[in-house]
C-alpha cells in the first residue's frame, strides 16, 4: 500500500471516529430503569385503541417570538381520545383537576386556595400508589437520593414539582415545575414556554385554545400514528410554539418518576441525557431552579427501533 493511500485511510478512520465521538452516549443504566418504569406503566393509553393521532404535515420553521406561521396540519392531533378511560384511572382524573388551577401568563403571582392544596395532595397520593412511582421510589432509595420513609419521599416530590418560585424576576411567585412542564405558561404575551404533556394538549385543542401546525422531524425519521413521544409545531391562546415536544399516551406517574430520577440523579443545573425507551431514542432535558424543576421535556431522537437497524447496518 503506498503512503498516500495508508494516510488517506488514516484521515478517513479519524474521521468517522471523530463523528462516532460526537454522539452521545446511551446512558445504559438509566435507560434499563426506565424501561422498568415503562413495563410498569399500566395506565398507559394505547395508540389505535384508547387514542387516535393525526400527525399530517411536516412544520416549517418559525423563529422564536414569530407569530406568522404556516399551518400543514389541517385537521386536529387527536383525532380521539377514550375520555371515560381518563376519568376513570385515579391519576389521570385527578392530574387534570390540577390543570386550571394555574395562571397562564409569566409574572402573575400565583393564588393558591385551600382546595387546590387538596387537589395536589390527592394527585401525590394517587401517584405514589402506583407501580411507576414505587419502583422509581425504590431505585432512588437504593442511590442515596431519596429517603425510604414514604411521607419525606411525598416532600421530596412536593419540592420538585409544586414548590412556587420566581419565574420572572420583580414579581411574586408565579411558576412550579409542574405548572411549567405539564400545564405551560405564556411569557411577555409572545413565547410560549413549558407545556409538554399530552393530556393538556389534548384538552386545550378540543376546547379550540390550541391549534397543531405539524410534527418536526428529520427526512428518514418520519413520525407514526404509534409514536409514543414526538416533536411539534402549535400555537396556544394565538402565541406559537416553534417546535416542543411531549411523550404521548403516557401516564401522569411515569412522566413524574421519569424526570425525578434524572432531576436527582445528576447536581447540574441543566442535564441532558440519551436513553433508550421501549423502540425510542431520545434525549431527556431537565433544569434546575434551586431545589425545585424549572423545565423538564423529552426530544425524539429516532423511533421505531430506528437506531438499532440503522447500527446493525
């Protein structure tokens, strides 16, 4: 072999090692815990039967703080959405008392009345009941993360997800994990920040606050109808969202013990983590406000065992 075709070899090498390098890694022992978490997740709703999706048009981009938008979804997400099955499954019904009791816009000091701390103490109970959350309770235990005592562990959860915070500053408290992540907020009137969960967007667009403009997606890794987490394009109340992102079809107690565990498995203020979740890759954000979540979302990476066909070849 001459020594121009040997270097050449080389540089390729290099390179191609280099863009392996640039990945990153599966966080292997996280994605095995929450693949438990998944196997457990009885109260998940199946696509095709308990709910229908219509993912439609690719979006365009839109800027952030842009109004003007093209819409390539003419028909609705949800097609349908079996609503006795949510009101029937304790931590369904009682995660969407919890929706209304926020004020949508940033800066808004939030009220918080006596039967709203009842609602919340209800929803952590019902949560911690099921198998998703005893299981993520016992993983953090076995860490060092959470204490054994159920009534500390319900703190703890209480810290994360409902502890009311500045959100903007020269205002009074107007933002919780949970009101951020799974409700959504409106800032200055023109972005839309948060708002992450399915069953919110579900809602919101059957009562015509929100209006879907499609799914974001590179060209070979198109969505499905059984995507159980996608990227996507709406607007909410006139405001739009560039490109969020929400698991769907999941319950209120996996998403919880999902994003917990990650919270309280890493110091940093913000943690980005790569899992494997059932045939999804994805990325996992989760940021800090103090000792409290300030946001948390999943991004599809790739779907339907995409990943792993495309390693084996």
């Amino acid at each position: 072999m001459s020594a121009r075709l040997f270097c050449g070899f080389l540089l390729l090498a290099v390179f191609l090692s280099g863009l392996n390098g640039s990945r990153p890694a599966v966080n292997q022992e996280l994605s095995t815990i929450l693949n438990e978490l998944w196997s457990l997740d009885v109260n998940r709703m199946t696509p095709g039967i308990d709910y229908t999706i219509s993912v439609q048009g690719r979006a365009s981009f839109v800027s952030q703080g842009s109004q003007t938008v093209q819409d390539h979804a003419s028909q609705p997400l949800f097609s349908n959405v079996n609503e006795s099955k949510l009101r029937n499954i304790t931590t369904f019904s009682s995660f969407m008392t919890l929706l209304d009791n926020y004020e949508r816009s940033t800066g808004v000091t939030e009220q918080v009345t006596t039967e709203e701390l009842t609602e919340m103490e209800f929803f952590l109970d019902a949560v911690l009941e099921t198998k998703v959350m005893k299981r993520a309770h016992q993983y953090l235990v076995r860490k060092g993360q959470s204490s054994s005592d159920l009534r500390l562990f319900k703190k703890q959860l209480n810290l994360i997800w409902f502890h009311l915070y500045h959100r903007q500053r020269n205002t009074g408290l107007d933002s919780s994990g949970f009101e951020h992540v799974f409700v959504g907020e409106i800032k200055s009137g023109t972005e839309i920040i948060g708002f992450h969960n399915w069953v919110q967007f579900y809602l919101q667009e059957k009562n015509q606050h929100l209006d879907y403009k499609g799914y974001k997606a590179r060209e070979h890794d198109l969505p499905d109808q059984d995507d159980h987490i996608l990227n996507l394009q709406f607007s909410w109340h006139g405001v739009v969202k560039p490109i969020g992102s929400a698991f769907i079809g999941t319950s209120p107690e996996f998403e919880m013990a999902v994003f917990t565990i990650v919270f309280l498995m890493n110091t940093e203020r913000s943690t980005t983590v790569v899992v494997n979740i059932d045939q999804c890759r994805m990325e996992l954000v989760v940021i800090r406000h103090g000792r409290s979540l300030g946001t948390a979302y999943p991004k599809l990476l790739s779907s339907n065992g995409r990943h792993v066909r495309q390693h084996a070849h």
